[in-house]
C-alpha cells in the first residue's frame, strides 16, 4: 500500500467506512490472493470460529479481547457484504437497511409508543411481529438447523413456549426429565437406546430453559473447568515423575478432588 495510503487509513480507523474500504481494496484486481480466492462457502468455518472466539472471551470476561473478537466478527460480515456486492446480490448498505428496519418495527415499545408490561411481553410481541412478516410460516422456520443440536433444542423449546405450547410447572418438567431416564434404563437395543437418549435430552434442555440456564453456556463452562481440572492432574503426575494412567483409579480419583480443591469452580 503507498505510504500516503496508509497514512490516511490511519487517520480513521475508528471508522466502519474504513472497515468496507480495506475488505474491497483486498478483493481488489491488486489485492490479497487469498482474499480474493474467498467465497460465501469458503468463509463459513472461519465465521463460526469467530463466533465461538466472541463467547469464549465473554465466558472468560475479557474485554479486551472481546473487543478484538467482535472486531473478527464484523470482518466476516462486511467480507460476505463484499462479495455479495461484486455478485449484484446485495451490498453492506442492504444489510444495515434490513437489520435496522427490523430493529424498529419489533420494538414498538421504543419506536411507535405501544405499551409493554414487562420482558416477557416484549419476546411475546417479538415472536408476533415477525409471524406478521412471514405469513403462513412456523414459529420455528427461522430457526437455522445447523446450529449445535443443543442450542437448536432450546430454541425450539422456547419458540413453541410463546405460543403457549408449555408445561404449566416446573415439578411437571422435572418428572418428565424421570420418565425419560427411566425410559432409557428400559431400552432394548441400541436403536431405542439412542433414541430414549435423545429424549433425555430433550428433556434437560427442557429443565435448563425453566431455570433460565442456556444449555451451551452451562455446558461449554462445563467442559473448561473438566479440561482445567484434568490438565492440573496430567501436571500434577509429571511433577511427581509418575504417568496419570498408571495410577489406579482410587488414586485418579484422590487427584481429582485435589484438582477441584485447588481450582476455582
């Protein structure tokens, strides 16, 4: 880039025109090889990673690293602009003009002076407005089948509960989490083990939305403090000049509870 090209980036990098100027020059005739080679195909894993890159800086309450993550996060989607635009499908200012109509016709309570009790009625008129602007279509349409299997349960879950398709109490959500796990203890082949299983599921994602849990957050916080806590047992073993897998069971254990002890939960 010529120096006074640079330069007058420089002077504005807090700006979002600079972001779309930088991604169109890099998909340029005179541009990054890589850049250019890019497709809406092709950048799909790398915007899913970004994704999990901004919660993983959230659960670590990062903020600084969250602010570079989103960052990450607004590339890929000016990049997917771009190439839409070099397409003749769509261009950033299409997708600012259709996020921002969107926002102001779904909170009337802000925009137009409609009268909302609480948050609850708010996700209810949410739900409402958009059936409004998809007519005919299910509450649950919108819902993008590829997200984790886990978070596309609780959404399920939690789109058909606004149409009041839901348990009326907690206990009864509890017994059926009892049933389903009884139901799987029952299973006589693996085809109706894996189903009773998915079932069980089913039913704890249930249990998770009722306590106001978000089932991948609780699990993915799960799965670290597991990671942390193995690891200070691998580390604990090299120290003492033994291997973690030649201890009996009973002593992997007892490194366990020390791990627990010594990390924060």
């Amino acid at each position: 880039m010529p120096q006074g090209k640079f330069v007058a980036y420089n002077r504005k990098l807090d700006k979002f025109a600079t972001l779309t100027d930088i991604i169109a020059r890099l998909r340029g005739p005179h541009g990054c090889p890589w850049d250019r080679k890019q497709t809406h195909q092709s950048l799909k894993p790398p915007l899913l990673e970004e994704c999990y890159e901004v919660l993983e800086a959230i659960d670590q309450a990062d903020s600084q690293e969250l602010c570079r993550e989103l960052g990450d996060v607004m590339m890929q989607v000016v990049f997917h602009a771009q190439i839409a635009a070099e397409q003749g499908e769509f261009a950033i200012e299409d997708v600012l003009r259709e996020i921002n109509t969107k926002l102001i016709h779904r909170h009337p309570h802000v925009f137009e002076g409609a009268k909302v009790k609480d948050a609850q009625e708010v996700v209810q008129n949410w739900e409402s407005l958009k059936q409004e602007e998809r007519p005919g279509a299910s509450v649950l349409s919108s819902l993008p089948k590829g997200m984790p299997a886990l978070a596309y349960s609780q959404a399920l879950q939690r789109r058909a509960a606004t149409v009041g398709f839901d348990w009326r109490r907690f206990d009864d959500v509890v017994q059926k989490l009892a049933e389903e796990v009884e139901e799987m203890r029952q299973a006589i082949d693996q085809q109706e083990r894996v189903s009773e299983f998915g079932d069980l599921l089913f039913a704890l994602t249930n249990v998770a939305r009722w306590l106001d849990i978000d089932l991948e957050d609780a699990l993915r916080l799960a799965n670290e403090r597991f990671y942390q806590r193995f690891r200070y047992m691998e580390k604990a073993c090299e120290q003492r000049g033994i291997t973690l897998s030649s201890l009996p069971l009973e002593e992997q254990d007892k490194l366990w509870e020390e791990a627990k002890g010594k990390l924060s939960p």
